[in-house]
C-alpha cells in the first residue's frame, strides 16, 4: 500500500486528485491510502515520514508548496514530491528540493496517470529495500542497507544501524518475513546480521 498525502489549498481541485486518485487505484488495483491537508501547516504539524509520495501545490496562503517541502527535506529525505502548479516557471526550484515531478494545471487524467505510473516504478525499487520502525518518539523510515545487525532480547528487537541503535518491541520471525532472505542471515535465536552493510 502506498500512503499519498495531498496539500492543495483550493477544495475544487483537491476532490479533483481525490477522483482521480480513486480511478487510477481502480484501474491499476493499486491499494493507496490517501491524507488530504488544504495548507503546508496542516502537513508539517507533527509530521512523521510514513507517506510514499507527498502532492503539494506550489501556490498556497501562509506557508508555499516550496518552503513546506524545504521542511519537509529537513525531516524527510525520502519521500517522493510532486508539485502541482500553473506556474512552470517553479520548475526549477523544484529539483532543488528533490521534487521527482510536476502536474500542471489544469490537470487532466492522462496526465496525471501518466506521472503517477513513472513514481510509482521508482517507488517500488525504492519501498522494497526500507523497512518502517515504530519507535516511542515516532516512526522512522529506515534503508535496510543501513542495518548492521538485529538483536532480540525478552521481545525487544535492538536495531544496530549505522544511524544510531533503535529497540522495539517485536519478535525474530516477524523481523526475517520482512527482510529480504538474500542480504541477511540468521546466525541464532538472537541476532540477524546483514550480509551487505552500506
């Protein structure tokens, strides 16, 4: 399942994404999950880095699509951008926070599927090798590259990664179903280690 947030202030063309997104879960059997904000406050407001792919429109009051996904990079460098705008003129901006596309107005359907596919490919390479943890302080996206070893102690799983350690509750075999069988190995009872480290 992918998990889309949509930031766009005018109501009219926020339903429009929502239909469309609709029809091309239905076309393609695609399961998403779909938040929608109407401003850039609403989404930075306690974010957590739980979305695939984030629609902002570039033209908002208060704080613009631009510097929300500034803020957004600040706490997130993986998730996918998309701005939609009636100003190609942003277009360049945009690569400077990582944006993988743009949706002009006003968005037409073909369009919009067709962009959305293209993310959709690149995200799927991408999903396959990160792992989503539940820490007390909020969800952390975590590259499986970046995990050293797993160690389970009384049910607490001890990621040891080359970004810090994080414990979770968990269980040895939920950990080996989620990861892939090629790049780790389970030495025991108590510890996974990966094979290919970054």
């Amino acid at each position: 399942m992918y998990h889309i947030a949509i930031v766009e202030d005018e109501k009219e063309c926020s339903r429009q994404i929502q239909d469309f997104m609709e029809q091309y879960q239905k076309e393609k059997s695609i399961p998403l999950k779909v938040s929608v904000f109407f401003d850039g406050t609403g989404l930075l407001a306690n974010y957590q880095p739980v979305y695939d792919l984030i629609l902002l429109d570039i033209e908002m009051p208060g704080i613009n699509g631009m510097d929300t996904a500034v803020r957004i990079r600040e706490m997130d460098t993986e998730v996918a951008l998309m701005f939609i705008t009636n100003l190609a003129g942003y277009a360049i901006r945009g690569y400077e926070v990582g944006a993988l596309d743009f949706v002009t107005k006003p968005i037409s359907y073909s369009q919009f599927a067709m962009r959305l596919t293209r993310c959709f490919r690149r995200l799927n390479k991408r999903k396959s090798q990160e792992i989503l943890l539940s820490c007390p302080d909020g969800v952390k996206k975590l590259d499986i590259s970046q995990i050293y070893y797993v160690e389970v102690q009384n049910r607490i799983l001890h990621y040891y990664t080359s970004q810090g350690e994080y414990s979770l509750r968990g269980t040895i075999q939920s950990l080996e179903e989620s990861l892939p069988a090629a790049s780790f190995a389970k030495c025991n009872r108590w510890y996974i280690v990966n094979l290919k480290p970054t």
